[in-house]
C-alpha cells in the first residue's frame, strides 16, 4: 500500500555533508541541547507551579521514559543513520504516512522549541546587562502582544546563529563545545556553593497537597509530579538532535550510540542534582521562575555567583538554541531529498557542505516567531511533539526486528519487545499528563499535514509511481 510503502536503508550514502564529528562531539552536542533551559529555566517552573520539592520525582519519572527511548533511538542511529532521526526511523521501519507524520511533528518540535529558547536567552541578556547597571527598553524586548514592538535580541541571536551554521558543522561543533564548559563550569558552581546552604525544612512537605486554580487546573500532588514530567521533557530534546547528526558523523555505527547513550546519563544525574539543591536552598513556594538558579545564589547573599550563573545560563541556552536549529535544518533536508517537501530545499552548499540556503530561510523564520510572538502556551506543542516521535521510534525497533531481521545492529536495545513497548508507555503516559489544549492544538497542526500530504507530498515523494 503506498501510505505505507518503505525507504530503503543506506548507512553509508554520501550526500555531501562534511562527516567529522566523532563521539566527544555527540556527546557534547547532546549536553549542549539537554542542559540549559531544562536546568536554568524549567526547575524554577516546575518546582514552583507543579511539582514541588518532588521535581526530583519528576525528573527521575522523564529520565526513566527516556532511557527506554534513548535505547531504542541507539539501535536505530546505528543501524540506519540519516539526517531524519525519528523521521528516517519511521520511513525504513514502518511506512510513509506515520514517517511524514513524524517528521511534520518535528518541525514543529525544533522551530518553536528554539523560537521560544531564544525568548528565554533574551531575558537572561537583559538580567545580565541589568547587573551592569544598563536596561534594555521595553519595546525592544518584548513581542506586540506584550506590549512591547519586537523582541529584538531574540531576534539577533537566532540569525547570528544562523551565519556560524552555515559556516560549517565542526566550527559549530567546536563553538558548542567551548559554551558546554563554560555552563557546566556553572552548574558545578551552583552544586558547590549553594550544596552546604541546604535546608531540609524546604524539603516539607515533599509532594505539596494539590491545588486547583481559578481556571480549574490542577497543581501539585501526584497529578503535579506528572505533570511537571511532562514539561520537563522539553528539556530532552537533546539526544534526537544527536541523532540528526549522522550523516555528519564518523564511524555512525560506533559514535551515535555512544552520544546518545552519555548525554543522556550525563545530564539526568545533573538535573537530579541540581533540583534537588535548589528546593533544598529556596523553599518552592519562593522559586523565581525566571531566574531560579541565579535568584536562589541572589536569596544566598553570594553575589559574585549570580553574576557567573548568569553567564552560564546565557551560554547553555545559546547552546540549546543552536543544537535545535541544527536539528531542525537537518530533519528538513531529509524530508525534502525524499520529496516529501520541496527539492530545492535539500541543495548543500559544496563548499561549507552545509545546506546554507536552508539555514539562513529557517534562521528568518524562527527570528520572527521568536521577536513577534507571545508564544509561552505554544511552547507546550514541543512536548507533544517530542513524545510523539519518542513513541514512534520505539515501535520502529519492534517492528525492524519482524520486518528486516538480517539488518547489522552494532548496538542492540536490550530485552525487545519489552524495552520498546515500556519505552512506548511511558510516552503515552505522559502525553496524557499534557493540558487539552496541547491536545487540541497538536490535531490541527496534524491536520495542516496531512492536507499537506494528500495535496503534495504523496506525489512528490521519491518513491511515488513514476508515469
């Protein structure tokens, strides 16, 4: 059936990306996208709005569905490669239709996530230039709706941005590097300075009795921990970013797996850590959640390690940024060398060996969304579309296993079928803690794709029948 017809698998196809990351460079690219909003922005909002002192909880709850997922995107990483991640997965494993549907997904979850990261890099922009004594003016650093005329250093970042990726991918890789230090300098810093200051009064009680707001949501409670999980999966884009790498990677097979795997470990241990000293610092109920690890530092009285804080934080979310939107131009190359969007936006450019024109279309696009749009509630899309292709990946494995057993794995997921259908889950387990408007907004940007397939793609694609 054509809705479901299947890509074939070629691990080593030159498609004219520079292949020169190697495992370190994954393992960084992952930090750099896990660590940054998730630990200077999202514990703040989590542990004040949701789930308390048990953020841990919440953290240890996407952490777990994480890892049944990272296992399986390992498998599939090294077993077929591409620049799709889950997207790819998807077309080689089950058909056409879902991979669109997936793929569709995940640009929705990459542009918004890092239009709205870039609204948070602003923010921390105008906290640090405010330490120094100077103010940004409301109307250059808020959208119309807020008040404001454009959001402009979000704006700004977005296109710098967009001339360092066109430049090349190992001069990206070796920026992303340099700012991964520098924010996991901070986060160290934190641990060390805030650790001896914590008081396990915060910690009472550890899972707050549940609430309900005026506008009948509930908070706290075990709905809370859920619900704070569910959010915090944002923060782990990360290792699907990873994935996007492939095609820029030496010896894929070895190196994605391994990328994967060590970002993910990496930075759930980080997570843990760092929310559970923060609850420990500032009891939740008095979490600014704008700046929670600066302010707890501020609350402190240590001063000199706001200011640090705050350049670490500038730097992880410039990393997050960058590692998103570098998903996002990649997963869009793959889907338009399949045909299922517009040829013309696969061209690489032979000299950077990058897709320069597509960079620089996608870095206007996100600038616009991140300097004219209030989109707080929209950010929430990027969950669903997160989980949706972390479930999608992790029924690809069970289904390669039917389907193509003669397939070389150099990295298998452990205990198929049960690691992928607990992975599977877990997904859905907490797409269901998700608001209903998340819901509701998710079927109509499903139903502009698939009116988008039915219209275009289904016809354009390279595996249509030729007349």
């Amino acid at each position: 059936m054509s809705l479901f017809r299947t890509k074939p698998i070629d691990v080593n196809a030159n498609t004219g990306l520079k292949r020169c990351l190697g495992a370190f460079d994954l393992t960084m690219l992952g930090i750099g996208c896990i660590i940054g909003t998730g630990i200077f922005v999202l514990t703040g909002v989590v542990a004040a709005q949701h789930s308390g002192p048990a953020i841990v909880l919440s953290f240890i709850l996407s952490g777990i569905a994480c890892a049944f997922s990272a296992l399986c995107y390992a498998e599939l990483a090294g077993a077929i490669g591409g620049a799709g991640s889950a997207y790819g997965y998807a077309y080689s494993g089950i058909g056409e239709l879902i991979a669109w549907f997936i793929g569709w997904d995940l640009i929705l979850e990459y542009s918004v996530a890092t239009s709205t990261v870039a609204i948070g890099w602003s923010g921390y922009l105008g906290k640090i230039l405010e330490l120094l004594g100077l103010h940004l003016p409301h109307a250059l650093t808020n959208a119309p709706l807020d008040g404001g005329i454009a959001n402009v250093p979000a704006m700004i970042i977005v296109l710098l941005l967009s001339v360092l990726l066109s430049i090349g991918v190992s001069e990206s890789a070796r920026f992303n590097t340099v700012m991964v230090i520098v924010k996991l300098a901070a986060v160290a810093i934190f641990i060390i300075v805030a650790g001896p200051h914590v008081n396990p009064a915060n910690w009472h009680p550890f899972i707050p009795a549940q609430v309900t707001d005026i506008d009948g949501q509930s908070h706290f409670g075990y709905g809370g921990i859920l619900s704070g999980a569910s959010l915090i999966f944002f923060a782990y884009i990360g290792f699907d970013a990873v994935s996007t790498a492939a095609e820029e990677t030496i010896k894929p097979q070895r190196n994605l797996p391994i990328g994967i795997i060590a970002s993910l470990v990496i930075c759930t241990v980080l997570y843990i850590l760092v929310s559970g000293i923060l609850t420990g610092v500032v009891h939740y109920d008095q979490i600014d959640v704008k700046a929670p690890i600066a302010d707890a530092l501020k609350q402190l009285g240590i001063g000199w390690a706001e200011a640090l804080i705050s350049v670490g934080a500038l730097a992880g979310i410039t990393t997050v940024m960058l590692v998103l939107y570098f998903g996002l131009t990649r997963v869009v190359l793959a889907m338009s060398r399949d045909g299922l969007l517009p040829k013309p936006m696969a061209r690489v450019n032979p000299k950077t060996q990058t897709p320069v024109h597509l960079i620089l279309g996608s870095g206007v696009a996100i600038a616009l969304i991140a300097g004219l749009s209030p989109i707080g509630k929209v950010a929430q899309l990027v969950n669903m579309g997160t989980l949706a292709a972390f479930f999608m990946v992790c029924a690809s494995v069970i289904v390669l296993r039917k389907t193509r057993p003669e397939l070389k794995r150099p990295f298998r997921t452990p205990l198929v079928p049960l690691v992928p259908l607990l992975g599977m889950g877990f997904c859905a387990f907490l797409m269901a803690g998700l608001p209903a408007i998340t819901w509701e907004a998710f079927f109509i940007w499903s139903a502009v794709g698939l009116a988008i397939y039915f219209i275009y793609s289904r016809t354009h694609s390279e595996l249509a029948p030729q007349p």
